[in-house]
C-alpha cells in the first residue's frame, strides 16, 4: 500500500478544517441544534390592544345654527371645527364667537352653535363690549371676558366654555360650582359680576 505524504502546507489546511468542524458542531449543539433548547425559547406575550385607540369613532349631536344639524361620526380627538365642518358649516346666522372651535369633543357631547340675537349668543360683532361694570354672561361670554373676572384666568375660562357646549347655556351662576377649580368662596367673589 503506497503511503500518502503531505506537505506542510497540506497538513496545516487539513488542521484548519478539523478546527472549524469543531467549532461548527460545538455552535450548533449550544444554539439549538438540540431538542432541549426549544423549551427555553418562549415569546413574550403581548396583550392584544388596538394599535392606535384615537382611531375609534366618537358620535357628537351639532345643533343650532348649522348648515345641516345631526348626529357625525368623528374620529377620537377632534375639535368643534370638525364636528361643525361635518354639519355643513356654520349658518348665516350662527354667531361664530359664542362657540369655541378649537375645543376638543367627546363621544355623546352636543355641539350647540348659537345663532346671533338668540339667547347664550354673545353680542354681534359690532355691536360693541360690554358696558364697563356690567355683569359679565356665563352663557354669552368669551374666554377674554371671562378672564377678566376675579379668580378665572385663561384655563379656568376655557374649561367654562367646554362646560356649556356640552351642557347648554348656564341657568344660574350657581352652575359654576360644577366647574373644577370653583368653589362657594369663589361664586362668593363673583356675586354681581356675571349672570348666567
């Protein structure tokens, strides 16, 4: 049997690929080449919820002086401006400062737009501000006005007017008490100055 010689060269190849035969059976034995690593490799479980929970619909009822009133539906974070753009528009006769477009709505609320001349409608452009000592309207009056009020600043003022477009122009000053952030001490101090 003739004997096989091998140079050096040859020999130190053959070296190298019984050390990278090794290293490759040795990796797969540790990364899953065997049944028992299955077991350890679990997926975290994820709640199911809906990627983006703002694209749920809300329903808003617009009313009063609007092109065509009714029930929308709207996507979750929309302002009075959407809910009023989807009824047509305001009317020629709304009274576009007694409403605040920029408000955000919520599911259920009605969008009351008042027409001018009408009852919680603040005075027509025009016709000049309010006499100096008059009371102020709950029902009527801008965020301006009202922070002109003691104790209502610009937040306290925006939160009145969210107040009474989801529930209608104020009956007495008394409803004031259902807004966070006024008190009797404070209904005390505004005595005089505002009527619904």
């Amino acid at each position: 049997m003739p004997q096989l010689t091998l140079s050096v060269t040859q020999r130190r190849l053959l070296a190298a690929l019984a050390l990278a035969l090794v290293a490759g059976v040795l990796l797969v034995r540790q990364h899953g080449g065997g049944a028992a690593a299955t077991p350890l490799q679990v997926a975290p479980v994820r709640p199911r919820t809906t990627p983006h929970p703002a694209a749920r619909p809300i329903v808003v009822d617009v009313v009063g002086a609007v092109r065509e009133p009714g029930l929308y539906h709207l996507a979750d974070g929309a302002r009075v401006a959407d809910a009023v753009a989807r009824a047509g528009g305001l009317a020629r006769r709304a009274d576009r400062s007694a409403v605040n477009l920029a408000a955000r709505v919520v599911d259920g609320q009605q969008v009351v737009v008042a027409a001018r001349g009408s009852p919680g409608a603040a005075p027509a452009a025009g016709a000049g501000a309010a006499a100096p000592g008059a009371p102020v309207s709950l029902s009527a009056a801008s965020v301006e006005q009202l922070d002109t009020l003691p104790g209502i600043g610009p937040v306290t003022a925006e939160k009145i007017i969210a107040f009474r477009q989801e529930h209608g122009p104020f009956t007495s000053v008394e409803g004031l008490d259902a807004i966070p952030g006024i008190g009797p001490a404070r209904l005390a101090q505004l005595k005089g100055l505002v009527v619904p």
